[in-house]
C-alpha cells in the first residue's frame, strides 16, 4: 500500500466531476490508499497551477477547457493525444515534463461496443470541440467509413475534415440549420445542458439512428428527450476511460490491464451507481 498519493481532476466547472468517486473506488479496489480531489482550473490559469503543483501530486484527470493546455504541457504524447491535439490524462515524471494521454478515445471505443453501436459506417457528430475529435478518432478505429460533422458554424469543423483525411475517414461539415440526410448512429458531444432550438433538434433527431450522448448531467438531456431513437447517455464513457486512466495512473501504462480489473471495474460502477 502507497500513502501520500494523490491525484486530481481540473476543469472549470468542476463541481459536477464523478471522477472523484470513479477513482477513488478504483484504489480502494486495488488496495492503494490514494487521495483524488477536484480542483476549478480555468484555461488562462492552468500552467501557473501547474507550475506550482505540489510534488505529492502524482497525476491529473483534465477536463475542459484545459484538454489544449494539457496538451501543450505533456513533454510526450501517446498517438491519439497527437492525432486529438488534446490531453485528458498527465502522469508527471521525475526525470522529465509530463506524459499525455487521450483517454477519451478509448472510452468512446469501449463504451459503443457495450452499447452494441461500434458496427455504423455512417455517423453524425454534434459539435465540433476537442471531444468531437476524439469521437472521430474512435470511429476511424472502429471502421466508420462516412461521418457528418454537425456545427453552429461548420467552418470550425475544418480540422476535423482534415483530420478524417488523416485517419481514412470521409468527413463532411453541416450546420445545424442545414443538417439532411439519415444517419446509422449520432454521436453528440455537446456540453451537459446544451438546448437547441426546437425546429433544430426536430430536424436531426428523427433520422440519425440511436444517440450516443456523451453527456450524462443532466439526464435525459434535451437531446435524449426528444429523440425518436434509443438514446445512451455517456457514463459508459465516463467509467471506461476513467479505467483507461487508472492504468496509466497506477503503471504508467495505458494499454496493461488492471490487477483483477474486471473487480476493479464492478467497484468502479457501483461507486457510480451504474
């Protein structure tokens, strides 16, 4: 057993973060007795806190707005990370800068296949933010073939056409207004909260298939609640790269599994009341 350990989550707003509890069974778990706490970083301040960490701090959970940050901070990066531009996981070293992890992508990946939605070859994604980004990545891994970037403004998408051209996935931007067509599957990664205009959501929700929301506070979102299609909220993301997240925490490792992992998850989940 470790003593001292800690590890925290940043973001801004924080207060709603399930992190906490998620990782704090995972140790408890594992037999580690290790602290995880949250921490309300903004975007401007997150290299002054950084800079500042203490050193018993092992590691951080970074949600947004800090994934960019994150990012830039990470002296090395795992390729979804590159491919991303974001970091959501920092394992500080002793030798060296931070390393950085996107664990977004592989707990979309997972969470559609307990979901049974890995198999769509046509997507839609709503937004256009880093975590859109990790939601094509894991599409391109999964075999997606065609996906329609949903924007306010589709110019922001721009990145994540380029990106699909990067990783052999045919991707189109559409604004909200202008959004046609059927979809296999809608992946939404829209902030907790989001509400579209009526006439908007009553466009894209009856055609685009089931709704992965990655969003899961507030729930039903208002997404959910008018889809026409079952609609799966993202605490299946949630847990998984959360777990991913455990591993690099704990070995440094994101792809070695967890001692007993499958315990480890099942405390994971009841400490989340899933």
């Amino acid at each position: 057993m470790l003593s001292g350990t800690r590890l925290e989550v940043w973001g801004d707003p924080i207060a709603h973060s399930r992190s906490p509890q998620l990782h704090r069974a995972a140790y408890r778990a594992l037999g580690l007795d290790w602290g995880f706490e949250r921490r309300r970083v903004s975007a401007d301040a997150f290299d002054a806190e950084l800079a500042a960490l203490d050193p018993a701090v092992r590691g951080l959970a970074v949600t947004m707005p800090g994934k960019e940050r994150a990012f830039a901070a990470a002296a090395w990066r795992d390729r979804r990370a590159e491919l991303t531009g974001a970091v959501n996981t920092l394992l500080r070293s002793a030798d060296g800068g931070p390393r950085g992890w996107n664990t977004d992508v592989g707990g979309i990946i997972l969470a559609l296949r307990e979901a049974r939605l890995e198999a769509a070859r046509d997507v839609r994604i709503l937004g256009a933010g880093s975590t859109a980004a990790s939601a094509l990545v894991a599409l391109g891994e999964l075999g997606a073939e065609r996906v329609t970037v949903i924007a306010r403004r589709p110019e922001r998408a721009a990145g994540l056409v380029a990106l699909g051209e990067r990783i052999g996935v045919r991707v189109a931007a559409a604004s909200f207004d202008d959004a046609g067509g059927a979809a296999e599957l809608t992946i939404a990664t829209l902030p907790g909260g989001t509400a579209l205009p009526p006439a908007q959501l009553d466009r894209i929700a009856g055609t685009g298939g089931p709704l992965f929301d990655v969003a899961y506070s507030p729930w039903p979102s208002s997404l959910a609640e008018r889809w026409e299609a079952p609609a799966v909220a993202g605490l299946g993301m949630l847990l998984h790269q959360a777990v991913l997240q455990v591993r690099v925490f704990t070995t440094g490792d994101v792809d070695r599994p967890l001692p007993d992992e499958e315990a480890v998850v099942r405390a994971m989940r009841a400490a989340m009341g899933d």
